[in-house]
C-alpha cells in the first residue's frame, strides 16, 4: 500500500528533488506538489494524502496559516513543516497551528524517515529545534512551589512536627498551643497542600524534599 505525499514548496528545484527523493523509495508516492497551499482545504480532501510535507514561506498563503485552516476544517492528516526558519518564533507558531513535525531543509536526508515516524504517531524535530522547543517548555512553564515556600512559618513548623511522626497532643504540647488551634493550622496546611490527611501530607512535603531539623 502506498503511503501518499501532498508536498507545498514554492522553491521549483527543491519541490522537484524532495519528490524524487519520496518516489524514490517503492512505498512512496507524491500525489500533488505545488508551489503554495491556497486550495489545501480542496486539494486534500480530493488527494486524500497521508501527510503532508509543508514550506512556511510560500507566496498567497504560508504554510502556518495553510495548517490552521486544515486544523479549523477537522483534517487532522499529518503535517511536517520543511523549512530553513529554526528561530522561535516561526517553531512556535507552527506547532500551536497544529503542525505535527519541524525539520529544516538541511536534514533533507531525514524527510523519509520523519514521514514514517510522524505516521506511527510521532513528533519528529530537528535536533536543534527540538533542544529550541525543550528550552522553550522550560522557559514558559512555572515551577510548581514547594510546601516550604506556600507555608507560614507556625505552619512549616506544625509540618515539621508531622514529619517527625508527632501526634496532634504532641505538636500542642511542644508549642504550647491548644489543640483547636493546632487543628485549625493542619486543615490549612491540608488546603494549601491540596491533601485530605497527615499521611498525605507527610508524603508531599518529602517529595519536596522537606527534613525535620
């Protein structure tokens, strides 16, 4: 069975070598190559292809905007941008259009094993843009605080004493407060935790890395 390629580049000598190099390889075919995607929505659903190999920087429309409107239409076939932009803002916007893979044009040699890949359910990515979108994640996603820093001080005392295995008499005894007030400080340190016990408690804040002195 073969695997069908739709291809959009708008450079006449690359579109020209990227589907020798697909045909090349018996389970391989190029359906449709055109210099721009302005009938994608048209062109795919006549093609029926099982993915697509797709330029950013075309004349009419651009390739982040050709995968949009095949996103917005429910077409959900499988889209890898070949391009020579790796600046972040040309990867992010292609991947939260919908893109499904980001290689750039110098990996031509990767083309045919990315559409295998992207095939099987995978996101391939250029190694540099794939170290561009881990940093990226890294940057953008805010570190979750530890029980540590969302505690008062009375609190991360109490919590202390709970790691200790103390009991609730215990932890009232030792800092000579009444046991309302002591369970009144362990139910906020359960809603701050977001635990419904002590033993939960206990577990979270060891995650965090929290010893009793």
């Amino acid at each position: 069975m073969l695997i069908r390629i739709l291809l959009y580049e708008d450079n006449d000598h690359l579109r020209e070598s990227l589907s020798f190099l697909i045909r090349f390889h018996p389970d391989f075919d190029v359906v449709l190559a055109k210099p721009n995607p302005a009938n994608v929505l048209e062109e795919v659903r006549n093609e029926r292809p099982d993915a697509i190999l797709m330029d950013i920087d075309m004349p009419v429309v651009d390739g982040v905007e050709a995968v949009r409107r095949l996103r917005a239409a429910n077409l959900d076939v499988p889209v890898i941008m070949l391009t020579v932009f790796d600046d972040n803002d040309h990867i992010y916007d292609a991947i939260c259009a919908g893109a499904n893979g980001y290689l750039l044009k110098n990996d031509f040699d990767q083309v045919i094993s990315a559409i295998r890949d992207v095939l099987s359910g995978g996101a391939p990515l250029t190694g540099s843009v794939a170290k561009k979108v881990l940093a990226a994640f890294a940057r953008r996603a805010p570190a979750k605080p530890k029980a540590a820093e969302i505690l008062t001080e009375r609190e991360n005392e109490i919590l202390e004493c709970l790691v200790k295995g103390n009991s609730y008499k215990m932890i009232a005894d030792q800092l000579s407060l009444s046991m309302d007030t002591i369970r009144t400080h362990i139910k906020k340190i359960y809603k701050k935790l977001q635990v419904n016990s002590a033993t939960e408690a206990v577990y979270k804040a060891k995650l965090d890395g929290f010893h009793p002195s």
